[in-house]
C-alpha cells in the first residue's frame, strides 16, 4: 500500500514522504489515526506541486537548522547525577536529561529529536547523543555525564 505521510513518523518517514507499506499497518493505524494519506495519482501531483513552492522556504529552514547545529556543536555538556558505589548512577541519564541540559545553554530541542547512543547511560562519562534538528540536518553532540556535588 503506497502513502504520503501527513506528518513525521518514527522509524518510517518524514513529512511527505510517498512510503510503501503492509495493508494492515496503513489502513489500521496510519490512515485512521491521521498521519498518512492514500497515495492516488492526484495525491501525488498535490504534493509535488507543494513540493515545489515549498522548496525556497525549505532551503531557508535547512540554513536555520545548520546555524543551530555550529552553536550546539561549541557547548560542552555536563549531566550531573546522583552516584552509587563505584561509577554506576542511580537511575540513568537519557535523551530526556541531554534536552534539559541543552535547554539550559539556550537551545531548546525537543526530546523526540534526541537519541543517546547505547539507550540509557548508567555510568558516569562521556558518551554521545544524535540531535535532529530537519530531515536534512542531523549532528552527533558529546556530553559528559558527572557525580552530583
């Protein structure tokens, strides 16, 4: 079943995307829960004609997400947490406290967009997350995590 998704979905596509997918998936929870659309010719020339007036206001959007990307890139990221015996943290650190940490230094990203490499960090170190700021523009960021004073 071919579908042109109405919005984001995780591990499928981006916004626009024309995907291909089993019957059941698309008529039972892409369809009715309104994050895709069928695929029929008229559909597709739609959305290539907003593809194409979209362009230029996507090319200033990518230049936004690239300029992001260098201030990010230039911070140094320090997760405190609370520490057991030997290096192990109680609880963990994940994409949850890497958006807080940049929320801190004045970038406010989401968390669905921030992906710890390795899922939760349980030691203290460093380690690196994925940031996803458009389709186009991904960048890995390095953060330490360190004892609680």
């Amino acid at each position: 079943m071919e579908l042109i998704l109405k919005q984001d979905v995780e591990n499928l596509g981006f916004k626009d995307d024309v995907v291909t997918v089993k019957n059941g998936y698309g008529r039972n929870f892409l369809i009715p829960q309104g994050h895709a659309i069928i695929a029929t010719i008229s559909a597709k020339k739609v959305l290539a004609e907003n593809l194409k007036q979209r362009a230029f206001k996507e090319k200033k959007i990518v230049d936004d997400a690239n300029k992001i990307a260098e201030t990010i890139k230039t911070l140094e990221l320090k997760i405190a947490s609370k520490v057991g015996t030997g290096d192990k943290l109680f609880g963990s650190v994940n994409n949850i406290n890497v958006a807080e940490a940049l929320e801190k230094e004045g970038q406010s990203i989401d968390k669905k967009f921030i992906t710890v490499q390795g899922g939760n960090v349980k030691r203290i170190g460093k380690y690196n997350a994925k940031v996803r700021l458009h389709r186009e523009v991904s960048i890995d960021i390095e953060f330490e995590v360190v004892p609680q004073a």
